[in-house]
C-alpha cells in the first residue's frame, strides 16, 4: 500500500525555534511521518526574500535540520531536506509564475503585510512571488496533504487554483492538494503579549520561547509571562487569554486535559502553574537540545544526512519538471 504523499516546511530564518513551531509544527510532523510518506524541508529560498546574513542563514539551515531530527523527525522514515539542494523547486516556480495572474497575487494578505512591514523599499519580487514558490514545493512532490497553520491557507488554496489550471491547459499533471490546517488548540501566543501569535520574528524576544535557550531562561520568561488579575487557574481564551495560552502548552507537552490541570492547580495562584509548566517546557528542550548539540558537533554526518535526503527529495522532483517541461514545449 503506498502512503499518502505529505509536505510540510520551515524557514531557517532565525538561530533556534520557537515552542510554537515545536507544537505548531514539528510534534504534529512527528506523528504524520508515520502514516504518511513525508516530505520536510527548510526552506531557504524562501528565507533569502527578506535580507539575510549569508553565513547566518548557512548555519541556521543546519541549526533548523538538527532541530527537526532532535524533535523526532526521523530522516530515514521521512524526507528531511533543504530547499536550496534540489534545483527544480526555483525551475518549477519559474513555470508556475507565467500562469499566476498579477492582481491574483497581489491579492495574498501575506504578501501585504509583509511589504507593508518592510516598506516599499524593501519589497522584493522575490516577496511577492513567495507563493509561486510554495506552490512549486508542494507540486513537485505530487503532495495530497499539505498540513500549515491557519495563516498560510490563502496561499495552498492559490496552489490548488495553480495545479488545476495548469492541468487543464496543458494536461494532467499535478495532484491537487488538500489543506490540512492544524487545530486551533495547537496554536501558541507570545508571553508578553497573548494576543498575538508567538513568532521567531517577532520584535521582542522577551514572550518567546526558543527550543535552543538555556533552560534558567525558559523558566525566567514563563515566570514573567502576562496573566491578568483575577487569579483564578480557568481555561479561558476570551476573557483570560494569558492563562489560557499557559495551559494549553502545559496541556500539549504534558498530554493532559486543560481540566485536569485546571483541576491541579485550582485555588493555588499562578506561580504554582508556572513553576509547573516551566518544568514541563525545559524537561522538554532540555534533551532536545543536547541532542541538537550531538548533530551539530559532527557537521560531516548531518550534512551526510542532508545530502541522501536531497537525492531522494530531488528524484522525485525531478520526475515532475521532467514532465511539466516537455509540456510547456521545453
Ligand atoms: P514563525 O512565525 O515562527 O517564523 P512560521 O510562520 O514560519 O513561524 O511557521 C512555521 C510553522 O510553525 C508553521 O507550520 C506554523 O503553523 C507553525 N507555527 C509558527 N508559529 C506558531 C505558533 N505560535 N503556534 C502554533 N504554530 C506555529
Ligand atoms: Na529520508
């Protein structure tokens, strides 16, 4: 039986991740390597649309792949690989640009918010054809699941409308996707600021925590996260969404209900809490990062890794352009 084809991928852009792409991302990858036939990537092209220091992103493309193993991801059972190594994801983009309408892509709030972040400026073409090339990651690998958060939905619904079009103008080529967007409990809001998801690129660092920072750090900012001052430990997005963001990662790492935990900790405060889920965080990341460390202390063996993974990642693309460029008349 062969096994549903699945796409998933991070940027590199910063020098560890966040605990919500660990439980955004990563833990959920976990469990869909094993049912699926998964293909990971880090997405480097992508990163290069907003400036990025060269020696930064080299390293932090190895950092993001050790990050992805130590999680659980396993590069034997799943196709662990970085963007930049298979060279038909920029062809096939290229191909998927001529038949994506211009007002079609200035229409991805994506890309608004971004430019409108970065200024005129700074807006690249290469910004504003980001979902040309995400469409070409998930394309090539003929992916029927592609699970993301909320936030990129416009962009695999463009896809979807990018696979059938070529396939109607050109012949049955791609399998149209399907968006899987990830439950709405798994998403994780910044400390400082509940309201608003937690982010490697947010402006502050002080509600973020990073997969890779000293544990005494971790426990610091979740001993400072923002509460409010009712007191009382109740899962409540709405009118207590600090607590309730405090819960929900204690609830997901643990693998506890919310009302169990609601029920540990009523009438004890905060503190309590806290004290209670910067311990479950750090005993967490504590072996994940150890094990990062391991990875990136043998550089040799991870690139090795990274290099059998492409071939494959690159075999299958291949296949793809292959066809798609005898279509288009190449
Ligand atoms: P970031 O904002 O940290 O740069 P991305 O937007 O690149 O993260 O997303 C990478 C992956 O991590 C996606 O699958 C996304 O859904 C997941 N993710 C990112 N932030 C969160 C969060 N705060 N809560 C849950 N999942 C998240
Ligand atoms: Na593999």
């Amino acid at each position: 039986m062969t096994k549903t084809r699945l796409y998933s991928g991070m940027q590199p852009s910063a020098e560890s991740l966040q605990i919500g792409n660990y439980i955004g991302a990563l833990l959920n990858w976990k469990e869909l390597q094993q049912t699926h036939d998964a293909f990971f990537s880090i997405v480097d092209l992508h990163a290069i649309t907003v400036p990025q220091d060269p020696t930064a992103l080299r390293e932090n493309t190895r950092r993001t792949a050790a990050q992805y193993i130590a999680a659980g991801i396993d590069p034997s059972a799943s196709t662990l690989y970085v963007q930049s190594h298979v060279a038909a994801h920029a062809q096939l983009a290229w191909v998927l640009n001529t038949i994506t309408g211009y007002g079609e892509a200035s229409r991805m709030t994506q890309f608004k918010d971004k430019s409108a972040r970065h200024g005129a400026d700074a807006t690249t073409v290469g910004l504003f054809a980001y979902p040309t090339l995400m469409a070409a990651d998930i394309l090539l690998y003929q992916t029927s699941i592609v699970p993301v958060g909320e936030d990129q939905r416009q962009h695999v619904e463009l896809t979807r409308d990018l696979a059938v079009r070529f396939n109607s103008r050109f012949g049955d080529t791609f399998t149209v996707p399907e968006v899987a967007i990830q439950k709405e409990t798994a998403k994780i809001y910044d400390l400082q600021n509940p309201l608003s998801k937690m982010s490697k690129s947010a402006e502050s660092h002080a509600g973020v925590i990073w997969m890779l920072e000293d544990s005494a750090v971790t426990r610091k900012k979740i001993m400072r996260a923002v509460t409010d001052t009712d007191g009382g430990v109740v899962f409540d997005r709405e009118n207590k969404p600090g607590v309730a963001n405090l819960l929900t990662i204690y609830s997901v790492l643990a693998e506890r209900s919310t009302q169990s935990l609601e029920d540990e900790y009523a009438g004890r405060g905060y503190g309590d809490l806290k004290k209670g889920l910067a311990e479950v965080v750090t005993s967490t990341f504590d072996p994940i990062r150890a094990r990062v460390q391991e990875l990136l202390d043998d550089p040799a063996e991870l690139d090795r890794l990274l290099a059998v993974n492409a071939a494959h990642a690159a075999e299958v693309a291949d296949a793809t352009l292959d066809t798609v460029f005898e279509r288009v008349g190449f």
